[in-house]
C-alpha cells in the first residue's frame, strides 16, 4: 500500500482569512468537546481549566448552551443534553460517504454474517460513522458517533498506514497511549512498527488490544484520485474466529468491498 496523505489527518486543519474566523464559535464549540465519560459533569472552574478560557467566558458559554437546550445546570454543575446529538445526526445525514458505503456494507455482511462498520480518523480516535445491520440476534461492532482510541482499534492503524512518515511520527509523538489490556501496544516505537507493516499488507489485525475475547480487521476506503477516506472494518469474538480464518476469508472479502467503493468516493 502507499503511503499516500490522508485526508483523516488530525493535523489538517481548513486554513481561513483572520477575518473569517469566530472567536465565539470556535470557543463554544470547545465547551461541548470538554465533556466526555469522565468528565459528564463540570462547574464552570473546571471547563475553563480544560478549555483554556477564563471562567467568566466558560460560563457565559455553559448558560448560552443551557439556553439553547444543549446543556442544562443544577446551578453549581453543568452537563451536555442528549439535542447535542443532533450535531451528530447532521453529519450523518448530510455525509456523502455514509450514504454510500452503506448497501456495500450491507453486502458483505450478509456474506461474512458479521457486522461491519466504517469508520475515520478524527484527532486521536476513530469515530464511527456507518455500521451494517446486524445479520445476528447478538453481534459484535461499534454503533456510529462512537470514539475510541486509534491505538487500540484496526481502522486505527490502518488510517495511520495512509500517513506519509512524518505526519504519522507527528501523530504518535502527541497521541497518548492508554493501556485497556494487558496485550495493548502502549510503546510508540512498537506502534510505529505495527502501522508501518500495515502500510505493506494493506490491512491490519488486531488482537485483545481494546477488549481480551475481541479481534479485529480493517483496510482503508481510498477514493478514485487514492486518497484514504475511512477504514472499513469487521470486529470478531476470539472463539469464532483464528487470525489464519480471517485472512483467508475476510480480508479478501474487505478488500473486494474497498475496491467496489473507490470509483464511487
């Protein structure tokens, strides 16, 4: 696989005129992004510590969100309501690749009869932004506006597998890397080792290393010009399947679905 730059870089950023830029905007969208599992409830003191706003702004932003239902306080603390999801539902409904890869998806998980799931790379995790139906009472998969650690999932790897070199030693110099099992890569040398033979294969398998009865498989989605766009992705129960299964029956069946998606990205 090259290593062609991807557009799922968490160093891009759309460059703007001084002029053009709202200062309150980027500031409240800031707040929102401070809240996460834990830290679901903050006072103003501690969204402006994790922010970087001065309390007074942190507030006036935390009682503008109350006020537009977006947030809501016991006077003391502060906490995000379930309308922020409706940012979420914009994406999803507006997105173009979403859309698309959804009846490919649909496709190979009826072939495989595994859930399948898309995914990008937003900052330092994978979110998810397209999942199959589920062709089992019980499945195993991710649901979409899910954010997990890049570290520890496939598409991770196989999204930073699109990085040129110094972009991708860019993103491991600033990621941190959490420990969810006993088998997660937490070395960035180690990791840097793992993405770069990705970047050969062309897909990538990971084992236990977010959950120890999980392993997972993923390739990156590339566009007609080559650029990597997403990671599409199966996650497995350990005792179904061994790795020598997955790669002789799914990581074909994957890379048959990438190849079918391109001309349409």
């Amino acid at each position: 696989m090259s290593a062609n730059a991807s557009s799922t870089s968490s160093t891009d950023v759309f460059p703007i005129e001084p002029e053009d830029h709202i200062e309150g905007l980027a500031r409240g969208l800031s707040v929102i992004e401070a809240f996460d599992a834990a830290h679901s409830r903050m006072s103003a003191s501690e969204v402006a510590a994790r922010t970087g706003l001065s309390r007074t702004a942190a507030r006036r932003h935390l009682l503008t969100l109350c006020h537009h239902g977006y947030a809501n306080t016991d006077g003391k603390l502060f906490w995000l309501t379930a309308r922020v999801l409706r940012l979420g539902e914009s994406f999803l409904d507006a997105a173009r690749v979403p859309r698309l890869v959804q009846p490919a998806i649909e496709h190979l998980s009826a072939r495989t009869s595994e859930t399948v799931n898309v995914s990008v790379l937003e900052g330092h995790d994978v979110v998810y932004i397209s999942r199959s139906n589920s062709p089992r009472l019980v499945s195993v998969g991710f649901y979409p506006g899910l954010r997990v650690a890049a570290h520890v999932v496939t598409p991770g790897v196989a999204l930073l597998a699109t990085l040129d070199d110094s972009r991708l030693e860019r993103w491991v110099g600033e990621h941190v890397f959490t420990a969810f099992t006993s088998k997660t890569v937490t070395d960035p040398a180690v990791f840097l080792q793992h993405v770069r033979a990705a970047r050969e294969l062309g897909y990538w398998i990971i084992e236990e290393h977010l959950d120890p009865a999980l392993l997972g498989v993923a390739m990156a989605v590339r566009d007609r010009r080559g650029a990597a766009v997403a990671a599409i992705s199966i996650t497995l129960q350990m005792r179904s399947w061994s790795r020598e299964q997955v790669i002789a029956r799914l990581v074909p069946a994957l890379s048959e679905t990438a190849q079918s998606l391109r001309p349409l990205l």
